[in-house]
C-alpha cells in the first residue's frame, strides 16, 4: 500500500478486505455520546426519523383513543370542550406535520442513497439539522399540550378563530411556530433528495432506469419544496398579526379572512399528495418484488407522478367550497378535481396488470398493499364525490368529510408504509419480522380500519358535524358511534402488535440475509443492515432491474479515495461520472444550530425582539458550522 501525496490512498491499492477496513475506519463513528450527535450517516439519522414519527403515530393513535371515548355516548362527560378542542386539534397537527409527511422523508433519507448506489445523502449535515429541528418542533407542540397550553384552533388554524381577536393567550402562536420547525425540516430532506437523485447515481442509472420509489420521492421533494413556503408565509403573518400588531387577516383594516384559506390550503392539498406519492413508490417497490416482474408501464407510472405531482396545485379551492366564492371559479376546481383521479387510476390498473401477469406472493407486505389497494380505490370515488361543488355543499364539516380524509389518508399512505416497514425492516436491521404476526396485523388493523370508517360515512350523511365534543340523545347517532368506537379498539390492537413485533424483532428477530425477498433495486446489493459506508465500490448500472439482470455480481467503479470520505457525481439525465466530491464528516454544528434555532422561535412567541437578540447565537452557530478547518471535506 502506497500514499500519494497528491491523490492520497485510492481503493485500487487494496484488497477487498483492507478497503472495507480502511472504509470502515474512515467512514464509521466512533463510540461515545458525543459521536452519536455529531453523526451525519444518513442511515442512523434515517433510523432516528422513522423511530421518532412512530412515537408520534402512537401518540396521535392515543388521542383518537379518547376521542372515540368521548364520542361514544350522547352528552358524555369524559372530556370537557376546551380539552376536547387541544386534543382533535393536536390529533390533526401531530397526525399530519408531526407524523405523516416526515416519516415518508425518513424513509427517503434512509432508502434513497442507497437506492441509487451512493454512500451518503447530499448535504450530510443540513439532514443532521433537519431532524434536529423536528424533534424541536414536536416536542414544543406536547409540552404545551402536556402544561394544558395546546393550540385549540384545528389543525388547519382559522382565522379569526385562531387571532388576536378570538385566539386568547399563547395557544395558537404555538401551533404557529411549530409549523416553522416542521416546514423547515421538511423543505432541508427536500433539497437533499432532489441533489441526491440528480447528482449522486451510480454511473449508468439514467433518468429511465431510476427506481420507482425514488422517482416517486423526487417529484415529493419538488412539491415540498414549492408549496411549504406557502404555510410557512401563513404561520408568520398570523404571528405577525397576533404579536406585532400587523392586519393581514383583519378585514377592518383591509386584511382578508379568506386570504388564511387560500394560503393554507394551496399548501394543504398538496400535503396530501406530499404524503400519498412516496406511497405510489412504495407500492410499486413491494409489487414488483412479490410478483417476481418489474412494474407494467414504467413510464406511465413515472408521468403519471409529474401529472399528479402538477395536479397537485390546482385543487385547493376543493376545501373551499362553502366559503362563498364565485360559482364559475368553483367549476374549474371541481374538474381539477375530477381529473387528479386519472393518473391515481392508471397507477392502479398498472399494479393489477402487473399482479395479473405475475406470480404473486402474499408474505405480510404484499398483503397491506392489497389492502391499499382496496381502501384508496374507496377514498377515491368519495374523493370524486365531494369534488362536486352541490354534493360537498351538504356534507362540508360533517363525518362524511371525516370518513373520506382518512380513506384517502390512512388507506393511501399507512398501509402502503406498514408494508414497506415489513418490506424493508431486514435493510434497517438486519432482523426479520414475524410473518404470523404480521398476518394478524394487517387483519386488524384492515377490519378495524373499515368498520371504524366505513360507518362515518353514514353519520355524516345523516347530518352528524365534526369537531364536536357531544350530541343530544335525540339525535340518530348513538349507535353508530359506540359501533366506531368499540371498532376503534380492533385498530389500536393492530398497532399495539405491529409495535410488540418491531420492538421484539429489532431485539431478537431471526437475521435477515443480504437479500431476504429476491428484490432487484440497489439497496439490497448492501449488506443488511449497510455498512457505514454502504458500498465499498459504487455499483454500476445497466438496467432498471440490476440485481435481476446481472447474473453474477454488479460491475463496480474504482478509484476513490479510501483515507477521506469522497462520492462520485455523475450526469443528470445519463448518469455518467463527472467528478469526485469530497463528503462532509461528521459534527456537532448542526446541533448546536438546531439548538439555536429553537432558541430564537421559541423566545418569538413571547417577544418579536427574540428575531433580533435570536440572530446571534444562529449566527455563531452557522460560523461554527461554516468556518474552514483545513480538512477537504469539511470545506466542501
């Protein structure tokens, strides 16, 4: 082994065995707290994400708990109003900031640089301060629900409601700020996976041979980053309104009420796509492994995301229909509306196509996308329905509204992620799942989820009103309610065992081969769970199936360098190599900037100086973060 002054020690010197120890020596943190902070491996800060967002799901899954119990019975006394209206509202804002957009980043932080043959995410650090600050956010949002100041406004914050006028004390400035912490977390993945996906594939991975979760990330990524401003320009002009005196939602000094509603929303809908395209990737991952065939119509999948992805933005004048707009403006949105169930409906008539000329497997993932599969289709058509401006006129704010949002939600996003949880539960721990009792989740969760659900729709046609904490007896809702309730304890059931299976396979689980499932995308070339370095030579591509189409072992790239963490960058639309770039180590900046950066949102909901007098230690953190230390990669 040989040192070259000038290109350092290259992996074309070494063994196998020498590269992967100097690899893992170069790549690898060491033991200790202050490792484990300063970490930016892209897979421990992935793990970390995903664990988090499922504290979170267990948390909301609690408070739909309690609100079922309250609900069970007329004129229960179980829970006051003001207590009721912090727990639907954090219910909503946990399920939807707190859980379900950031756990589907999660698995693109974890999943897709392995996806695309390269050893760590783009931005290394900014994805350590990413989950820094979502941790922040959400603990901010319980400890004020958990010291009776939760907000109370909805998950959706309408002014006046949730203004200075109406909106009393700090509640709904948390509700605010914590929309700051999420949406900046969120916008950061964002960035990272879309540099990711362009920049860092491993040669020969054009455009056409990307895998189909990962594309279904990249548009994600894109739509992130193009509607969370629109929320984040919402919840500061409501703090701005609240502490500082402004008017932009005061109709008396020229403000606009409806303005909220338009902002939120042009975010909102959005957000439901945000969470259901990672789930198209997901689906079509688990399908083509447990069919034994890659996906039918690969294009027409990849556009049938873009158009979803553009749809997107055409629809948010859908939750707006009562609000007293002009009819013709509505008509357009009802046939945007219409329309965003085309390429849903081509995605699903290329998985049946691809099942129908299959083999299929009906192991535990496979199944829950069955169950998808048959939950969205449901979500979909009353989706249709409510899409209809005289159809939505008479069911706005009632259970059916609840119903269809959880069809869509619930049915479109966590099936798909419990199974990819089963599916890629081996690449994050290298143990198995149980397959018995993944059999018995899906079962209870699928049952209880319908028979929970299903009946809303009718008490939302018989007039039944969310946000409401009781009812009068005389009203026909009693039984249907205790039937959802009790329905409700088959759902959290199923969660409770999905979490005992995880807890105990991650514990003492069988241990996974490198490939459990036959699967033929990049990541499973890794060991299980990847190394630090998750590839001690980038993988060269040749198809959109590699492991299926290379008999043998995939070709490789030599070259880089082993004593310093380096990534090759590679051609957006053909993936041919470029460049060598050097790879950030790890640091405890982005913690302190997190920190920081707390510091100064938190101080704001108390003082608009803490803008001011906040600037300085985030501006000492990002000089800590920033500052040239004489070592390449800490200076890229």
């Amino acid at each position: 082994m040989t040192r070259s002054a000038e290109d350092g020690l290259r992996d074309t010197a070494l063994s196998d065995r020498e590269l992967k120890r100097a690899l893992a020596s170069t790549w690898s943190a060491q033991p200790g707290l202050w490792e484990a902070l300063s970490t930016v491996d892209h897979k421990v800060i992935g793990r970390r994400y995903i664990a988090t967002a499922f504290v979170f799901l267990a948390l909301g899954g609690v408070l739909s708990l309690l609100m079922r119990l309250q609900l069970a019975q007329p004129e229960a006394r179980f829970i006051g109003p003001d207590r009721y209206n912090q727990i639907f509202t954090m219910h909503g804002s946990n399920m939807m900031f707190l859980f379900a957009v950031p756990v589907m980043q999660a698995m693109a932080v974890y999943l897709v640089p392995l996806m695309v043959g390269t050893r760590n995410i783009a931005f290394p650090r900014l994805n350590a301060f990413s989950y820094w600050i979502y941790v922040a956010g959400g603990l901010l949002l319980w400890i004020a629900f958990i010291v009776d100041t939760g907000p109370d406004v909805g998950w959706f914050a309408y002014v006046p409601l949730s203004g200075p006028q109406y909106g009393a004390g700090k509640r709904a400035d948390i509700w605010a700020q914590m929309i700051t912490f999420t949406e900046l977390s969120a916008l950061a993945v964002a960035v990272e996976i879309v540099v990711t996906v362009f920049k860092q594939r491993a040669p020969g991975m054009s455009l056409d041979r990307i895998p189909l979760f990962v594309w279904s990330m990249l548009v994600t990524s894109f739509l992130v980053i193009l509607a969370m401003p629109a929320i984040m320009i919402a919840s500061t002009s409501l703090i701005l309104d609240r502490l500082v005196g402004t008017h932009f939602f005061n109709p008396a000094e020229g403000g606009d009420v409806l303005l909220w509603q338009h902002l939120f929303w042009f975010f909102g809908h959005p957000e439901v796509y945000i969470i259901f395209l990672p789930a198209v990737g997901m689906v079509s991952t688990i399908v083509a492994t447990f069919t034994g065939r890659p996906v039918f119509g690969y294009l027409a999948m990849v556009m049938a995301l873009v158009a979803t992805g553009v749809l997107a933005f055409g629809l948010w004048v859908h939750h707006m229909f009562v609000a007293g707009l002009p009819r013709l403006g509505e008509s357009f949105f009802t046939a945007s509306s219409m329309a965003i169930a085309v390429p849903a409906g081509l995605q699903i008539f290329c998985w049946l196509a691809t099942i129908w000329a299959g083999k299929p497997i009906f192991k535990t993932p496979f199944l829950f996308v069955i169950g998808f599969m048959v939950i969205f289709v449901i979500g979909g058509l009353t989706g249709v329905m409510v899409a209809s401006v005289p159809f939505d006129t008479q069911v706005h704010d009632t259970y059916f509204v609840v119903a269809h949002f959880h069809y869509v939600l619930v049915g479109g996003a966590v099936f798909p992620l419990l199974g990819a949880i089963y599916y890629w539960f081996p690449k994050l721990t290298g143990k198995m799942m149980s397959e018995t009792l993944g059999r018995w989740v899906f079962g209870l969760i699928f049952g209880g989820f319908n028979l929970t659900f299903f009946p809303m729709h009718i008490l939302g046609l018989q007039g039944m009103p969310r946000r409401i904490y009781t009812y009068q007896p005389e009203m026909p809702w009693a039984g249907l309610n205790m039937f959802v309730s009790l329905s409700a304890i088959a759902v959290a059931a199923g969660f409770l065992l999905f979490f005992i299976d995880a807890i105990r396979s991650a514990w003492s689980g069988p241990v996974a081969t490198a490939n459990p499932w036959g699967a033929s995308t990049l990541e499973w070339a890794a060991s299980s769970p990847p190394q630090p370095y998750n590839f001690a030579r980038p993988p060269v591509v040749g198809s959109r199936e590699p492991l299926w189409t290379e008999a043998t072992a995939l070709p490789v790239v030599a070259g880089l360098r082993v004593d310093r963490r380096e990534l090759l960058i590679t051609s957006v639309v053909e993936g041919i190599p470029e460049a060598l770039e050097s790879s950030v180590g790890n640091s405890i900046w982005p913690l302190w900037a997190a920190l920081a950066t707390t510091l100064t949102l938190v101080w704001s909901i108390f003082s608009p100086w803490a803008v001011v007098w906040g600037s300085i230690p985030v501006s000492v953190s990002l000089i800590g973060w920033f500052w040239p230390k004489g070592v390449p990669e800490d200076e890229s």
